[in-house]
C-alpha cells in the first residue's frame, strides 16, 4: 500500500495513465478490496494469498518410536508364568513375601554359545555408524536408561527383609530332560595363578553335571555355601567326589560394579587359598552385570543373593535355589546330582552283548 499522502496521486494514476497496463489495474482492484481492513488482515489476507498460491508439501509421516509404547519390564519378554517374587523394578510387596516353589522350568530358550554375553561389542565400525546417526536407535536407548535410572537403588537391600531375600523355594524333582531351559553363557577370568585369559561357561559346563553357585557378595557366597559347602552338605562333595569325571562344583563370582571387581581380582591369593588347586578354573571372575533378561530367564532376581543352579551335560537347568537353604532343599539337590550321573554313566557305558540264538534255544 502506497503511503497515505500518495493516495490521490495513485488514484489518478490508475484511471489515467495505469489505465492500460492490466496488472496496476489488478492490483488496484486488490487493494481497493482490502481497504477496509486493518492493517494486520492485510497482512493475513497476503499470507493467505502466497500461501496458496505456493506448492503445498503432504506432511511427511513421523517415525515409529521403538521405545515410547513398548514395555521395558524384562517379564514381559519371558515366556511362561513369571516367578512371583520382589524385584528391583515393578511392584513392591508391602504385605510381606513368602518364597513359594518354581512355577515352571527357568532358563534361556536357546542353547548357549561360546562368545555370547562377553562385553564386547561386535558390530563393524560402519555398523556403529550407522547407528549413531540412527534417531530410532537413540529414542530406545533413551528409553532404557530412564528405566535404569529411575529404578530405586537399595530396592534389593530392601528386600532381603523377606526370608533373607530368598526369591523361590527349590522343587523337590529335578525337571524333565524335554521340557528344561538353557543356562546362558558367562564370560570371567579364572583365579588360576599362570593361566588368567577369561573363558566361556559354556565349554566348561558342557558334557559334565555341574552344580553352578552364583553370587555378587560376601553375603550372596554365604547363602551358596549354605547348599554347596563341605560342611554344610557333605553328601553332596561325596557325590563329586566319586565321580569327579563327570561331576563338578562351579563357583561364578559376578560384580555389576567395575571398582569392586577390581578388588575382587586384586584378592586373588586369598580366593586360592580357599580351594584346592584342581577347582581354581572353577572359579570365574565376571566383572560385568548381568542382562535384565538373563537375570529374568534363569531367576537371578537379586543382585544381593546367591543363587545355585544344578546343570546337566547339555547345559540345560534341571533345578534351582535360591537364598539360604532349607535341608529337604540340600536333599534333593544331592538326589539330583546322583541321578544325573546315573543316567550320564548308563548312557556312557557300552551295551552289553546279545546272547545268541544257542542260548536262547529251549533245551529239549
């Protein structure tokens, strides 16, 4: 719009001179239109008007976000009935807890293998590239450390004032062959005094019966010892004992802390001291935490209780403990362990010779 001492002028100019030229006489029209308004619906009507007059983009759709509806509650990943028992996360039991038995079969779904939960990252560095500039990628991280971050920290502390922090009483029957779950693979260093490379469980499990103590503190190793030490169980060292060819007793030493596993390693001499030499690469060192899923598959609820874990020769889990024992609890363990190599050593043995057609021929 011309100024306002230019009005007349202008005016006089669209109908004399400006009178040919169609586009002064259309924005003239224009104008005249818009003359009644004020001056801030000029401007709107001059948006308008560019608006539609320019080529209008379709909004593009916005990305799934992998985090913002899933559910981060590791049991909801579990398949089967979930072990009812206090946790870090979820529910508090403010009604008190009593340890009822194992609902089902705990373990992986899958066979362990050499190489998994080591620590390591083995993705390529385009692999990690193309992750970082992933905005997917971020918004589920971004997810899973706010529910870190927003779990209480002493919420396993807490829960020791139930039965000692015992999650699940053990059965009494080992579980069937076909219907048992897998023990995950451990990466750790062994308190061997040349040999210290970390190595993986599951080599060491595979082809023996092993009774698996797994622990995080000096309190966790004295529930373990409850169910796997000479004094307390010393039917069950005789077990091994005669038949330390296919039975075995491990000891996982696991700490979520990085400081404290390094003091851990630093005690090593003391650890040693402690066992016999032919059992110190049975001793791993695991200094990494343990996955939500993991600890949610083979009931490691808390990270401050020991836990014990009877393995056959295929890694599968046949029984399980937890917190301190009970004796029918350090009972069947023993029975367990005995019908394992049982059926170890019957499967082992050569089969015995056919007799033949003379001595199965009546006599006359």
């Amino acid at each position: 719009m011309p100024p306002r001492g230019l009005e007349p002028a202008v005016a006089r100019l669209a109908t004399g001179v400006g009178a040919d030229c169609w586009w002064w006489r259309r924005w003239w029209q224009q104008q005249q239109s818009t003359a009644v308004l004020g001056p801030h619906a000029r401007q709107c009507c001059a948006r308008r008007g560019l608006a539609q007059s320019a080529a209008r983009l379709a909004p593009s759709p916005k990305p799934d976000r992998p985090g913002a509806g899933a559910s981060m509650d590791p049991r909801s990943r579990v398949p089967g009935t979930p072990i009812e028992a206090p946790r870090s996360y979820g529910k508090r039991f403010l009604d008190g807890f009593t340890p009822k038995p194992l609902p089902r079969p705990i373990g992986m779904p899958l066979p362990p293998k050499a190489g998994e939960n080591t620590g390591f990252d083995p993705r390529t560095l385009k692999e990690r590239r193309e992750d970082f500039v992933n905005h997917d990628k971020h918004l589920q991280r971004r997810q899973e450390l706010i529910v870190q971050f927003s779990r209480p920290y002493f919420r396993d502390w807490n829960n020791l004032q139930f039965h000692d922090g015992k999650s699940f009483i053990a059965p009494p029957r080992l579980f069937k062959a076909d219907f048992s779950l897998f023990f995950p693979n451990l990466y750790g260093e062994p308190i061997l005094d040349s040999d210290r490379a970390p190595r993986n469980t599951t080599p060491l499990l595979t082809g023996k019966i092993s009774v698996v103590a797994i622990f995080s503190s000096q309190w966790a190793e004295r529930q373990v010892a409850s169910f796997v030490s000479r004094e307390a169980n010393p039917a069950l060292h005789d077990v091994v004992a005669r038949n330390d060819d296919v039975a075995q007793v491990v000891h996982v030493n696991y700490e979520d802390n990085f400081g404290k596993a390094w003091l851990v390693r630093l005690f090593r001499r003391s650890l040693r001291k402690r066992f016999p030499e032919k059992d110190w690469g049975k001793y791993l060192l695991v200094p990494r935490r343990v996955t939500d899923d993991i600890r949610e598959s083979i009931g490691l609820l808390n990270s401050k209780v020991g836990y014990i874990y009877l393995v056959d020769e295929h890694c599968r889990i046949r029984w399980a403990g937890s917190g301190d024992s009970y004796p029918e609890e350090k009972d069947s363990l023993t029975r367990g362990v005995a019908r394992l190599v049982d059926e170890v050593k019957r499967r082992s043995s050569p089969p015995t010779t056919a007799p033949s057609r003379a001595d199965l021929t009546p006599p006359p």
